[in-house]
C-alpha cells in the first residue's frame, strides 16, 4: 500500500504503511514533546533504537535552549540508527487550536532543517496523531498542503524525496486525502 507522487524536478512524495526506523532515508522525524522526554509512543521506540546518546543529545538541547515551541525542531545524532540525524519536531496536541496549520508549519520546518543539513531524503510519521491525538484527516490535509508548498517555494532544496510513514490503520484516510488533494 503505496501512494506516490511525482512533483517537477523528480521530487518525490511518498506515503504508504512502513515502519520508520526501517525506511531508506538521510533522516527521520521524531514526533517530540516540547521537552524532548521521550516517554511513549514512536519517540520511545526512537529513543530506545537510537541508544542513549539521542537520549543525552536531547537533554543537552534542554539545558542549553529550554523547551521546544510547537511547529519547531532540532537535530541530534541518530545513535544506533542508519541515519545521519534525528529531527525531533514538536507538533500541536489536539485542543491547541489551529492544529492543521501548525502541522503544515511543522512539516515544512522538518524539511528546511533537512535542507539547511544537505539532506536529500527524510522520513516523517503522521505527526501529532499519536499521542497527541489530532484526527488524522487535519494530519493527511496539512501534509497535503505542506510538501507541495515547500518544493514550489524551494525549489533549489536537496530534499528529493519525503516519505510519510503510515500505519494499516491509518493509511487509507491519508491515501484518499493525498490523492483527492495531489492527484
């Protein structure tokens, strides 16, 4: 289950069930709380692949900036993981207000970081979802909105390929979403 998209320049969307931390990419998302304590859901996973020095990397972040506004992310190493680094994002919890906007801004930031980094692929979940409970409809909509919008504003940017990592039972509401949206 696969849904893709060809944007000018070869430029890639993807979305389709896969797990993250074993998808081809320079980089991954963690779906972070604005204190980078990474106590359940796919951050856990992140924190527990990835070893102790995402863990140690991201409390170093704390001391040194304080907490992480939503819509915005930092990058540590990616520890024991195939990556060349982990982009911890904070997205809005449901309740916040705006909430598919801020994922859209989320979304976008993730990709200008990897760009700022060189990197030509990245990785994200279906951010906020989770355990921040925001339906995943606004999520799929604002990922709709978001990844065309970078490439038309960046269109010099190394970032060739996103994929959207999915789970079964969410794939379906982002693949009618995305091919209603994108084509």
């Amino acid at each position: 289950m696969e849904f893709s998209k060809t944007f000018e320049g070869g430029r890639v969307f993807k979305a389709g069930v896969s797990d993250l931390l074993g998808v081809g990419a320079d980089a991954i998302v963690n779906p972070a709380n604005s204190g980078l304590s990474h106590g359940g859901g796919l951050a856990a996973a992140i924190s527990a692949e990835g070893g102790p020095e995402v863990d140690r990397q991201c409390e170093l972040v704390i001391k040194k900036i304080g907490r992480i506004p939503v819509t915005q992310n930092v990058v540590t190493t990616a520890g024991q993981l195939p990556y060349k680094g982990v982009i911890h994002a904070v997205g809005p919890r449901m309740g916040d207000g705006d909430e598919g906007p801020k994922i859209e801004r989320t979304v976008i930031n993730c990709l200008l970081r990897a760009e700022s980094r060189g990197w030509q692929s990245v990785a994200l979940p279906a951010i906020s979802t989770g355990l921040f409970c925001v339906p995943r409809e606004v999520c799929a909509e604002a990922f709709a909105r978001a990844v065309p919008r970078y490439w038309h504003e960046r269109p010099d940017s190394p970032v060739a390929l996103v994929w959207l990592c999915l789970t079964v039972d969410c794939y379906a509401v982002f693949e009618k979403i995305l091919s209603e949206s994108l084509g």
